[in-house]
C-alpha cells in the first residue's frame, strides 16, 4: 500500500456514497457500532480485567460484509508494542500488557469481506489506555477506505483491603500523648477518623467494582472489636458501596483498654484469607503504642505472634503499618512487621501540628501501595496571619489520567476553602466536585467528567492547576496546611526503592526509581531523593538521662483509659517537655539527585548518613517532559527503620545472681558497637533458649536496664540474644554464678 491512498481514496467515496464501509466492532457484549465512513469517532471497548482471559475474542469486522480485497494496516500504535507479526514486511500483529491485536490472515494481499480483525489474551497487568487504529481499503487499494481508532484499557485486580485499627485507651490523649488533653485539644481517635474519611474519599474516586472492604479494631477484654454494622460483618463487603460511611462507624467508637496488636493482625488475616478469589489482598494496621495485651507480635521474629500464629496465614498479603509517635523499640516493631510480610511503614512523629496533618495523610498515602493510586505533589505551606490566604499552589498533571484527587487538611475550626481552582488560567471550580470533611477539603475530577450538567461534558485535566486556599475564620498568627495532590494513572509507572528492606547503622542507603511510560523507559527525568533522619539517639539518651519516672515491679505504671504505658514510653513523655532535649532529636535532612543508569534504565544514588538508630524517612520527588503526555510530577514518602550496629558482647555480658526470693535473674545493659546504648523498649524482643531454660518474666526498667527473671536454675548452656543478635552463649558459670 502507499502511504498517501487514504486522502485520495477518502475523496473517491464522497464520489461514491452507495458504497459504504463500516468497521463493526463486537465487544465482550455484542455491541453494535455503525461508522460513518472516513473520519470515524473512537470507540471505547469495556474495560479488560487482569488475569481474566478475553475469551471469546473481541472481533472488529466490516459493515457491510460484501466487499472483496480488503487490505487492512495499523496506524498510531502504542509504544509499548511486543510480540509484533509482520506479514510481507509490514505489520499485522502486536501485543501489550498481555493482550494481543492482530489484523486478519491476508490483510496485506487482499481478504474477504467478513474477514475480521480480533482482540484476544490475557491482560497480566494493569495499563492505561491502549490506542491503536485500524485503516481499511477496499479493491485492493482502490476502492472506497475507512478507519477507526480504538482504545482498550486493562482494570487492575480487585482489591480486599482490611483495616485494622488501634481503638486502645492511648487513642484518647492528644497528638503529643498527653492524657487527659487540655480543654479544646483534639485527641489522636479524632485525627485518626478525619484521616479514615480522607481515605474513604479518596477510595469514591479510585475505587473498583469488586473491591471488597474489612474493618477491625483492636484494644483489650475483647481484644478485637468490629464497628457498627454493616462493618461489623463476619466476611468482607463491597468497599464501593459502604466506604463513605465508614468515618461515621468510628465515631460512635470510644479509646478503652490496652494494646491488642497481634489479635488486631490476625483478625485482619482472617478476613483476607478466607477465600481463594485473585484479588490483591491487602491490610493497613495502624497503632499508636507499645503492644501489652493478648497474643503479641513476636518481636524477634515479627511474621507470627508469640503463639506461633503466621501473621499472614501462609498466603500472599500485603501488610502496611502506620505508626504514630511511640518508643524507638515499637517504631522498629511496626517497621519490621511491614518490611516482612510484603509491606511498607509509615513511622509517624507525635509533636506539632505539622504531625497532626501527617497523620491525616497517612492513608490515604498507604493507598497508593495498595491501589496504584500515585502522589503528584505534597505541599506544605501556612495561611497568613489575619487574612487567612496561602500564596498559589501550583502543581503538573500530564495527560492520561483517569482522576485526580486534591485534598488539603488543616485545622478544622479555621473552615478551610478553595478560593480559586484554576487549570491553565481557567476557572475550574464547577467543573470539580468539592468535598469537606472533618480537617480536610479536597475536589476530584476525571477526564470527560464535569460536577455540574451546564458544563460541557469534554474536560481535559491535564495542564498547569493553580490553587489558593484560604480560611472561613483566620486566625492572628499563621495556620499550617498540607496539600496531597493523588493521581490515578496506568499509563505512569514509577518505581521506588531503598536499595534494601533492612538497615543498620552505617550501613549505605541505595535509593533507585524505575520510571516508565507505556512499558517505556523515561530517561530525562529529574529525581530526587530527601532523607530525614533523627538528631541523636533517642535510646542512648533516654539511657543516659538521670530524669525518673515512677516505676514499679513490672515498669507499667501510666494508665490511659485501661492501657498501660511503659517505663521507657512514660520517660520520654517528660523528656519532650524539656526543649534541650527536643533539640537534641531534632530532625534533619539532606537531599540527593538520583542520576539515570542507561544499563538498567534505572535512577540511582548513594546516601552515607545512617549514623543514628531510629526512624528514618524518604522523600522521594520526580519531574520529567514527556512527548505525548506532557509534563509528569510524581512524589513518593515511605517509612524505613535503622537499626542499632552489632551488639557489643562483651559490653553487654549479662550478670547472674538471685533475688531475694531465690530466683536467679540475669541483669544486662545491652550495648552496640558504637558505644551507644540500645536502651529500653526492647523486652520482648528478647529470646532465651536453653534445653532447661524457662523465663518467669523480663522487667524492663525504663532506663536500658533488664532483669531477667528465671523459674528456674539452668544447668545446661543457653542463648541470650536480642532483636535476632546474640548476647551471651553459655553456662551459668560463664558468668560467674555460684
């Protein structure tokens, strides 16, 4: 054929108007579609389903069939193209994300008349819209042409998502931990519900049919407690149909009681596991303090609970953490239960109110590992003292997408707002769907979707979007907000990662970014990635300071509403409160440019600063020009926990002695090999092991001192170690117990 047959043949038949070529597709639903000949409007085929075969295959044919010599070519085909047929040197054949397009057999030489095109496979992963045009011609080249193009786009799996909440009795004192909260202060079960209805509006825009929904919170006596109906159902339900609700289920809820966070887990499990469907299984646990009730997480070994129960069942689940302020010990707790069992953390501080918006944010940012949604930008900026008005906010959205998602928290009794919304200097704000929610307000919008029926019902969304957002009441000093822009694109794929899923103390941080469009690498991008890391050593310096906190036997003494606080968690309470000391772990952060490796297509870069035990966060930002979807911007925050070095055993070799009571009791103040103590926080990730070794109980006592108390005297030799690290292997009498 040549290349420039389809204008002089488009002329032929207006020439010709009794003979008319239409192209008819047969979609999985036998639809009929008739096409004007010539410049035909694309079709949309319903959306393909991962995993699902497309059986029987979808056959695009012509209309009517009577025609002869019919050659058929492609036009405009995706660059994600594999598997190409080619027939007499052109092509007739491709396949992408599983799904294969092929012309009929002949489409070069000449085929019948209802000869069809077909489109068949199994997608295997989820993509943006595939377009491609189909060209036809008739009498071999010289008789009447048409064409079309088509678009077919792959759903992602659906999704069973369970969440699992922290309903304990530390839930009721403020973002800072203090209980009662003063008069006015919100407590951390409100935060925790303006964060649950963030998320539940994001999931109204990002939400499949099919996608089911499992909530459960934990506390103690009963450990594990279901909302309100219709969440309190034994199995898992519709999320589309029951997510909006959700916020209100929680607010009949009140903190009691203590920590049950092992129980909390396995009920998530259950619900996930209790069938065999291909759905992307799922579960984000959040917890705000020290687990000290029912079955325990087993801390040294953090896939089960100290029962021996496998926290995911032996099945393939996603578990992602959220956790908020908490002891060093617990933040490395709810990291390692994420980083090992298919997950990623999010490891929250508890102080201002900056923290407070994190919070807010925190799941709808855990969404985005579960559901594919993708962040575009995270802004923080503060409205102006007295006039209540942030500057513009601006941001990139590239062509594509199938929604965005704005939302902007701040404190509720401010009433913030959307002055303006503009997308390339266009008024937007009623062709957007505004929300409000307890500290938040955020808009959506799709492509070819408008809020409201007098606009016209084509609305691009990508572009340069503009916001400024302002207060109903300002206040005299200026107020923080922080902005997440969430961006639902299968064309966009980046891929984030730390190099590792452990760390240590000096160890070398390797963050890498993947980013592809349509199956393509991209190489012009701009990465960056921002590492924030603690000031100092929280444990080494809790260990050192000589500020005591009252301690009893069993080192819980601080009772919120029935949950117990530990010595350690107590003592940091009161250190917080002195600025020299807050100044101490003041947080810190450094940025790095991640360069393009052309042998792996990957953007990589080296970070030498864990030099400090704690929790570590990165930041992650990317902008790159693309040819067909313009300009991309993409933001990624996650969680990691470094880990103290090598314990120091000699430093750390306990002591054996008796109580008063004839029991033997191991004393040991664990050290690493950086001098640093490890501190407190650490008791039940202590193990003991020993043929006649048994452990009546293990005081920790806030200030990086253990005891061990033994229900028995050991004759045999036995391991000592903590956090998976050996401490002591021996006898009694290799520590000069007599």
């Amino acid at each position: 054929m040549k290349t420039n047959f389809f204008s002089l043949t488009v002329l032929k038949l207006l020439l010709t108007p009794l003979l008319v070529i239409l192209l008819l597709p047969v979609c999985l639903q036998a639809q009929t579609i008739d096409i004007p000949t010539g410049n035909n409007p694309l079709f949309e085929f319903p959306a393909f389903q991962v995993g699902t075969p497309v059986n029987p295959p979808v056959a695009i044919g012509l209309s009517p069939s009577t025609s002869s010599q019919v050659l058929w070519s492609f036009a405009n085909l995706p660059a994600n193209r594999s598997e190409e047929e080619l027939e007499n040197g052109e092509l007739v054949g491709f396949t992408v994300s599983g799904v294969h397009i092929k012309l009929p057999t002949g489409a070069t030489t000449g085929t019948s008349g209802d000869a069809t095109a077909t489109i068949s496979g199994t997608p295997n992963e989820s993509a943006g819209a595939i377009e491609f045009r189909i060209n036809v011609i008739t009498d071999n080249g010289s008789g009447s042409a048409a064409g079309r193009t088509y678009r077919v786009s792959i759903n992602r799996d659906p999704v069973d998502l369970a969440v699992i909440l922290d309903r304990s009795g530390s839930m009721g004192s403020d973002i800072a931990g203090n209980f009662p909260p003063a008069a006015g202060k919100k407590t951390r079960w409100d935060f925790l519900q303006s964060g649950i209805a963030v998320m539940a509006n994001q999931l109204q825009a990002s939400a499949k049919p099919g996608d089911r929904l499992g909530v459960r919170m934990f506390a103690s006596f009963p450990n594990v407690i279901p909302p309100q109906a219709p969440y309190n159902a034994p199995d898992l339900i519709s999320l589309p149909e029951v997510i909006a609700g959700l916020p209100n289920a929680l607010a009949q809820e009140t903190p009691s009681g203590g920590t049950a966070l092992g129980d909390g887990v396995l009920a998530g499990r259950d619900l996930l596991v209790a069938d065999d469907l291909p759905h992307t299984k799922a579960m984000i646990v959040f917890s705000d303090g020290e687990q000290n009730s029912g079955d325990l997480v087993d801390a040294a070994n953090p896939v089960q609970t100290v029962s021996g129960q496998l926290l995911r069942g032996g099945k393939p689940l996603q578990i992602h953490t959220i956790c908020l302020g908490s002891t060093t010990a617990n933040k490395a707790l709810m990291n390692d239960i994420a980083a090992q069992n298919g997950g990623t953390a999010l490891l929250l501080e508890s102080e201002d109110e900056a923290d407070e918006q994190a919070f807010q944010l925190a799941f709808i940012e855990q969404l985005k590992n579960i559901f594919g949604v993708q962040s575009g930008a995270r802004i923080a900026g503060s409205f102006a003292a007295g006039t209540g008005q942030a500057a513009p906010q601006s941001f990139d959205v590239n062509k594509g997408i199938d929604a965005l998602v704005v939302t902007l928290v701040a404190p509720a009794q401010h009433g913030a707002f959307f002055k303006t919304i503009t997308r390339n200097g266009v008024d937007m704000k009623d062709a957007v769907n505004i929300v409000n929610g307890p500290g938040f307000i955020s808009f959506s919008i799709k492509p070819g979707v408008t809020a409201t029926a007098a606009q016209a019902t084509q609305v691009a969304v990508d572009g340069k979007w503009t916001i400024v957002p302002a207060l109903g009441t300002p206040d005299t000093a200026a107020v923080p907000f922080t902005m997440i822009v969430a961006i639902d694109d299968r064309n966009v794929k980046p891929v984030f990662s730390l190099g590792a899923q452990e760390f240590k103390v000096n160890d070398l941080l390797r963050p890498n970014v993947k980013l592809t469009v349509q199956g393509k690498p991209v190489k012009n991008a701009k990465v960056t990635v921002t590492i924030i890391q603690p000031g100092d050593d929280v444990n080494d310096l809790v260990a050192k300071s000589n500020v005591k906190a009252i301690t009893r036997d069993d080192a819980d003494f601080v009772v919120q509403a029935g949950d117990t606080v530990s010595a350690v968690a107590a003592k940091m309470a009161l250190l917080l409160k002195d600025k020299s000391f807050r100044n101490k772990i003041r947080r810190k952060e450094q940025t790095i440019r991640l360069l393009f490796n052309p042998f792996d297509n990957t953007y990589k870069g080296v970070y030498n600063g864990l030099k400090v035990t704690g929790a570590y966060q990165a930041i992650f930002n990317i902008t790159a020009t693309h040819p067909q979807l313009g300009k991309i911007q993409r933001q990624h925050q996650e969680s990691f926990f470094v880990h103290f070095p090598e314990i120091d055993r000699q430093a750390s070799k306990p002591k054996a002695g008796k109580d008063l009571l004839g029991n033997v009791v191991l004393t040991f103040i664990p050290r690493a090999t950086n001098g640093k103590f490890i501190g407190s926080g650490w008791k039940d990730a202590i193990k003991l092991e020993g043929s006649d070794i048994a452990v009546k109980k293990i005081t920790d006592t806030g200030i990086g001192i253990y005891f061990i108390t033994l229900s028995q005297q050991p004759e045999q030799p036995f391991r000592l170690s903590l956090a998976g690290q050996l401490v002591f292997e021996g006898t009694l009498a290799d520590l000069g117990f007599k």
